[in-house]
C-alpha cells in the first residue's frame, strides 16, 4: 500500500531527471566498456 501511495504522489518526470537518467546510462555503458578488457 505504501508504494502505491508513493507513485500516485509521484510528480511527473522533469526534463531534467530526464537527463541525469541519459547520464547515469552513459555511465553505466562506460563502467562495461572498462570491464571489457
């Protein structure tokens, strides 16, 4: 029930959040390139 709540409470995503997911997903893409040998 409480996650519930926390969604329908949840303000729409911001241009903003939009971005910081693009750059946690370049991170993320960087981190297995480095795994790679």
């Amino acid at each position: 029930m409480q996650n519930w709540s926390k969604h329908a409470y949840m303000p729409p995503r911001t241009q903003r959040e939009r971005e910081r997911e693009r750059e946690r997903e370049r991170e993320r893409e960087r981190e297995r390139e480095r795994d790679v040998p």
